[in-house]
C-alpha cells in the first residue's frame, strides 16, 4: 500500500500519526482479540480525525467482513476495503479527498489486483512475493475463505518477473506468500503445470537469490515433491510453518482439517529425513468447542513429540458466521486460559532449550540490519529464521556472514562473528 500510494497519491509514510494526513489500519479477522484491538486503536485514533481532520481507513480482513460495523462504531472512519481491494486505493482515496464521508469497498472482484499495482519496491534484503490468495479448505473455525475467497493462484511468468525485479534491488531472500501456498497451482508461458515445488526450483535460478521461504502451508497439501525440494534445493530454507492447531484426531475431525495427527507426524518425519536441521513451525488452538481435557493433553504430548522450534499459540475464539461458532459445548474462558496459558510454557520451555542446543554451531545470518537492543550489534535471521544479534560493522548490513552461536535465549540468539569470517 505505501509503495502504491507513494506512486499514485504523493504520499509519503511517517511514523507519528500526529503528523499524519491518511492513516491506514491493515487488519486480521483471524481472532476476536485482532478484532477488539482495531477498535481499541480507532478510539484511540478519533482525535486525529475529528480535530485534524486526517482520514482514518481500515483495510484488511476486518474491513471485507465487518464494514457496516466499523462505520457504526467508529463513524468517523471514512474508508473501508477488503484485502482484494487495495489496487483500488488512490481512487477511493481521491473520493474521500473530494469530501465523501463513507466509502466501502468490500466485494471480491474476479479481476486480478495485482495487474493494478505498482511494481514491487524493495525496503531491505528481505521481500515478500504473493503467489497465492483464499483457502477451499473452510476448517470450521476460520474466516479466512470468507474473507479471502476460493483459492487462486498467479501466473508463474508474473511470480518470476517480480522476483527478478526485487533481487535486481538487491533482495536477497524472497518469502512467497500465500494464505494455503502449498495448494500453489499455475501454469508458465510454455503451459507447463507448475505446483509450488516446481515454481520453487524455477524461483531458485534467478541471479542474487540465496534464501527462499514460503507460508502458511496446509498439511492436506503436503506432497512427496515438496519434501523433495528440500532436499534438492539449497536456496530454500530450512524452515516450514506447518499448522496442525490440535495433537487430537477429535479435534481435528470437529474443525473439519481434513488430515489425522499421524499422517502430519508423517510429514515431519520425511522433512526431517530430507532437511535434518529443519525448524518446525505450527500453529495451535486450545479450547476448541467440546475440548476435552484429555483431548488437550494429546497436544501437550505432540509438542513433546515435535519440539517446535517456533509456535504460535492461541485460545479458541468464535467468528461471526463460521460453523464453530454454532457448535455446542462453547468452553469457559478460564478454561481456554488455563490450557493456553499450560501450553504456552511447555512451548516456550522447549524453544529456549532448542535455542540452547544451537549454542557452538556456526550458522549462515542474512544480516538485516541494526539490533533493537542497540548496544552496537547487528541482527539477522539463519536459515532457520532463529534471530541472531552480534557486534558488526556497518558494512555486513545485506551480506550473509557466518556466526558462531554463544548464548540461546528465549526467542533469540546471541553469537560473534566466526574466526573464518573475521580472517
């Protein structure tokens, strides 16, 4: 959005919204907790509407679900738009420009947005490239085909040529995104079919690329050729985000996953065989409609099993208009809270002691810039996205530098260059 308004609009971004002409609030619909925050911030924002007159826009997945609300509770909020929408920024701006107080633009259109954006723009070594948009999978908890719409995929010509783009810029890892990617499906110039694994070798061979991710993946679409990749394909990094959200089979059979906690255990297992230094990634749910306490344990018992490396963790909220919100045995909030709050050390323990077992390896840290902690260290991720913060110069800002890891922290690592690198 900002490098579309930056274009299109003369707008150029600040920090202090005290200082701010347009004020933009990109939103998730994901949890009730994002929702109350959005409307926590617009209170917090009225201000600089009613006495500055800046326009306060709500963009995102709150905004394609909850438009008409958004206006009723915060009525001075002049623009609303889905994610499917934003191409159509300027225009909308333009109208509010002109004096028109409520503009909404909610609707999933079938034309493709991103032939109406501007080209990508770098901001740093680090990009992101939307391969895929929606989700056919309709779990019953989530919002996300609703909000997003029935799966689409771009064209891999269009995939590469923004690729090329960026790493022209000096991009060095490229994040290819998706709301279900690995259900990543499109054809070339030439009519080759191509899967994600596919478009993942043919994104491996353009010059400047050393790094690539993708996210989120759904384990139902998990294949034998994207194991593969990882096997084949030193460009892509050794990290997968693989949500499961529960370790019962009950569960996952109420939210309709679509998949058994064997059959994902399975594919941890075959990446592991393929990548050894994998990191894991999942997401999880705790009090989901009907949760046992049993069923709970059953998670606590694959987190031991799996050892994630990163987790998000979540208590089960219910969202307008998703089948698990009309499920009986709705559970009491201080339940949820006691079982997030149960999973979340056991979590937390396990991260900081797969932290600590990195301590001694020397890791490849894309450096990325300045550490928040100041103090004169520099910080970047590896391979397994783990953040590393060590003393540097200037210079090795966009390179990758090899360091010896020298503490594990909770959600960090601390290191010194390695002697090799310093030689």
């Amino acid at each position: 959005m900002a490098d579309l308004l930056g274009e299109d609009g003369g707008y150029v971004a600040t920090e202090e919204p005290t200082q701010a002409d347009l004020i933009i609030l990109n939103t998730c619909h994901i949890r009730e907790k994002a929702e109350d925050k959005l409307f926590s911030e617009l209170g917090r924002l009225r201000f600089e509407s009613t006495n500055r007159g800046a326009i306060i826009a709500v963009g995102g997945c709150v905004g394609q679900a909850a438009g008409a609300e958004i206006f009723k509770r915060a009525p001075y909020v002049r623009m609303v738009f889905g994610p499917q929408n934003y191409h159509k920024l300027p225009q909308m701006l333009a109208r509010a420009e002109a004096g028109e107080q409520r503009i909404l633009a909610d609707d999933i259109p079938a034309v493709d947005k991103f032939d109406n954006l501007p080209g990508a723009q770098a901001h740093g070594v680090a990009a992101s490239v939307a391969v895929q948009e929606g989700c056919d999978k309709f779990c019953t908890f989530c919002v996300v085909p609703y909000t997003r719409g029935r799966e689409w995929s771009r064209p891999v010509a269009d995939v590469l040529a923004e690729t090329e783009s960026l790493a022209a810029q000096g991009v060095r890892e490229i994040l290819l995104l998706g709301q279900n990617v690995n259900a990543y499906e499109a054809d070339d110039a030439d009519g080759v079919s191509h899967d994600l694994a596919l478009l993942i070798r043919r994104v491996a061979l353009i010059d400047g690329i050393e790094r690539i991710r993708f996210v989120t993946s759904h384990p139902a679409d998990m294949n034998d050729d994207l194991v593969e990749v990882f096997a084949d394909v030193p460009q892509l990094c050794s990290y997968l985000h693989l949500p499961i959200q529960s370790g019962s089979d009950a569960v996952l059979e109420a939210m309709e996953r679509g998949h058994t906690v064997a059959e994902y255990e399975a594919w941890i297992a075959k990446l592991r065989a393929a990548r050894p230094d994998i990191a894991i990634a999942t997401d999880l749910i705790v009090g989901f409609p009907g949760e046992t306490e049993a069923q709970f344990e059953q998670t606590l018992e694959l987190a031991e099993r799996v050892r994630y490396d990163h987790a998000y963790s979540f208590k089960y909220s219910a969202r307008p208009g998703t089948p698990a919100a009309q499920l009986p045995d709705q559970l009491p909030e201080a339940v949820k809270e006691e079982r997030l709050a149960r999973l979340q050390a056991r979590l937390n323990q396990i991260q900081l002691e797969n932290n600590r077992a990195q301590i001694g390896r020397v890791e490849n840290v894309l450096v990325e810039g300045w550490s928040k902690r100041g103090e004169g260290e520099l910080s970047g991720r590896t391979s397994g996205l783990r953040r590393v913060n060590f003393p540097g110069r200037a210079e090795w800002i966009g390179q990758t530098v090899a360091v010896t890891i020298t503490e594990g922290l909770p959600n960090s690592l601390k290191g010194r260059i390695a002697e090799d690198a310093a030689a």
